[in-house]
C-alpha cells in the first residue's frame, strides 16, 4: 500500500513507514519475528526506504553508550556540503529523541517533535538535512545506533542550545538533571542562529 503524506503508511513485507507531521521526517517500524530461539529483524533496506521516497547515500554507522539515565546529546547538526540525514535506531534501553525543524521557510520552522525510541517498540527515526537532533536516555545502559549521510566534519557542526525556552522541549529528565557536555551547554538559541538550511519540500 502506497502511503501519501496526510496519515497513510507505506507498508512492506518487513517494515511500515510513517511520515511524521514535520516535512521530510519519517517514523520507521521494522518487524520482529520471534519464537523460542528469540527474534530476527531486518533492521535496514535500502530498496524499502527508495520506495518511501527516502533517497540517501548511508557513509558512516556511529554507535553511543550511556550508563546514566539523563545523559543528554544534543541539539545536533553539520552545515554546508556536510549536512547531514540520519537514521536512528535504539537496540538497548530508551531515549526520547528530539528533532526541531531549523530549514527556513518551512511551514513548520521552529517547530519540533518528542519521539520514543526503545528496543521494545523497536522504531527508527529518519532525520532529513535541515533537521537539529538530540536524545536523552531514560534508563542505564542505552545505546543509540544511526546511519548519516555524511561523514562527521568538526568545522561543520552546529547546534541549538537544548533548553531554549523558545522551543520548550520536555526531555523527561530526572530530578538530578541532564548529563551533558559543556559544548552542548554553550549553544546558541534558534532566534540567533544563522540562516543554513532553506526548506525546498524535499523528503530527503
């Protein structure tokens, strides 16, 4: 079944795909076929994401582990020809995942959206260039796996300060606060960010 973007899903044999209320942002549910032994799941086809329109050149697997519930990373991204898509997957523990529309023009500029992601429901998040990202872990020991589109270029990287009042976003911390590096800390709020992305509809 052909999904369009008004609340339909594309569906494959292994996986659904979803689009999300933010232009080019996609949900993605691979299948877990599982028995006495365990499970097995095909975790990523190219071909089924070309057919929901999800056209990226994958380079570089990168692989996080937290130990502590509150570790906060983020808000994320690379500019110029070091944008960045991202694919991102959570086989162990729990994240909110936070991605704010930064493309502007973008009917939904500035806006942002709070996905789960945990290896019960077993979803990936597929972040378009023009995307900031981030996560915080809810329980020990998360690991966070995503694919980019791009490699990791240190003079490239930007972001969005995570506690931007402007955006408002709940990152379910605990009481203790977020763990998170000082880098992090010391960006900019959107209103003074620079203009990097200009939105074009595109889906990828």
């Amino acid at each position: 079944m052909v999904c369009t973007l008004h609340g339909f899903c594309y569906h494959f044999a292994n996986v659904e795909v979803e689009p999300l209320p933010l232009p080019g942002a996609f949900l993605i549910k691979p299948v877990r076929h599982g028995d006495s032994r365990g499970f097995f799941s095909e975790t990523f086809r190219a071909q089924t994401l070309l057919d929901a329109g999800i056209e990226v050149p994958w380079v570089q697997d990168n692989h996080a582990k937290s130990p502590a519930p509150g570790t906060l990373r983020g808000l994320h991204f690379q500019i110029g020809e070091h944008a960045q898509a991202k694919l991102v997957r959570v086989p162990r523990g729990a994240v909110v995942d936070v991605i704010v529309d930064i493309r502007k023009g973008s009917p939904t500029f500035a806006q942002h959206l709070v996905i789960p992601l945990n290896e019960e429901n077993w979803h990936q998040l597929y972040v378009p260039v023009g995307f900031a990202h981030g996560y915080c872990t809810l329980l020990p020991d998360t690991e966070v796996q995503y694919k980019v589109s791009t490699y990791y270029d240190p003079a490239s990287e930007r972001g969005v300060l995570w506690n931007d009042p402007d955006l408002a976003i709940d990152w379910q911390l605990p009481a203790s606060g977020p763990l998170i590096a000082e880098r992090d800390q010391a960006f900019p709020r959107l209103r003074d960010l620079g203009s990097y992305f200009d939105f074009s509809g595109a889906t990828s």
